[in-house]
C-alpha cells in the first residue's frame, strides 16, 4: 500500500529574490516518492511470493525492483530503501506493539541473527539498531539490541555498494527470507512464552 508522501520542507519556503526554488526539487522529490513507492509495491509481491513458495516470481519481482534507476535525490537504491524500510517496520511494529516487558520481538531478532549472515544479517541488525537510536527502550533491551546491532548504522544497508546483478537479487531475497524467519520465530518464542 503506498502511502501520501509527506509535504516537503522546501514546499513549505515562500518564494526568495532568487527565484521559487521548489518545483525543480519539488520534481526531483517526486521522482524519488515514485521510484520508492515503485520498489515497496514490487518487494511487497516478492515477499508473499515467498510466502507462497514461488520462487521464480519472487526472484523475477526482485529483479525488476532492482532494476529502478538509482534514486539520486536520496543517493540511494530505491530497492535497497526499500527493503530496509521493510525490515524496520517489522521490527519496530513488533517492539512498538509489545507490552513494557516484553522482549520477545528483541529475543527473536537475536535468534534470527544467529542463522543469518551477510546482507540479511545487515538488514536486522540495521533495523535493531533504528529501535536504539529512535526509540526510548528499556535500558536492558537497549544493552541487548545494541549488543545484537553489532554497532550497524541505521542505514548502513542503504549504503550499500552496488554489485553484479545476480548476487544482489541473491541478497535482497535473502533480506525477504530474513523477514519471514523473524516472524517464524516470533511466533516460536511467544508460544515458548506462553
């Protein structure tokens, strides 16, 4: 689902002497909501064709996301973005919706970044690290999620730098993989937990 792009703060500047400095960013900004909308849509259907075990969709949809032109507005791979964007919202969401003492979304992070390695390891642990620096965490689940995080940036995935096309599908499938063994194991240590 594509959401309303936010107003940006340069829609929002009255027009200077200089000119209305907006509609060329205003174009670009565009563009940039459009190609990330476009790679969202596209790993959104890969993601359920993995659900539903058909790889070679799921494979051909990444495909495609990765094929959008380089977003040069935000200096980023709209499907690396994308992606991202995705695994922090499935982990934040967990966090955000549990009760105070809860850790199981955090617990199942760690669980899932023992069987991870690379470009889906990067990816939880980046989103682990987005629920540090953006939200007021317990400080034991802080210690644990910065200890989990392995120090990752919050956007070291989207900074990632470009390889052959091949091995990039590889990675951003693997980062969906990720996504679906973190709601597995959620799952797994809630029931634990009764």
């Amino acid at each position: 689902m594509v959401s309303e792009r936010p107003p940006s703060a340069l829609e929002e500047l009255p027009s200077s002497a200089f000119g209305d400095p907006t509609p060329a960013r205003r174009e670009m900004s565009d563009a940039s909501f459009a190609l990330q909308a476009a790679a969202e849509n596209l790993l959104a259907k890969a993601l359920h064709a993995l659900r539903d075990g058909d790889e070679p969709r799921a494979r051909r949809l990444a495909e495609r996301a990765l094929a959008l032109p380089f977003d040069d507005h935000e200096g980023v791979v709209p499907a690396w973005w994308a992606v991202s964007m995705l695994v922090d919202d499935v982990v934040v969401d967990e966090m955000e919706d549990s009760e105070p003492d809860d850790d199981a979304w955090l617990t199942a992070c760690e669980e899932v970044l023992a069987t991870l390695q690379g470009a889906p390891a990067d990816a939880v642990r980046c989103a682990l690290a987005v629920a540090v620096s953006d939200h007021d965490l317990p400080a034991r689940e802080a210690r644990r999620a910065r200890a989990a995080s392995g120090g990752a940036s919050p956007d070291a995935l989207l900074l990632r730098e470009l390889r052959e096309p091949g091995e990039d599908v590889d990675a951003l499938l693997g980062v969906l993989r990720a996504v679906l063994s973190y709601e597995v194991l959620l799952a797994a240590v809630r029931a634990r937990r009764g």
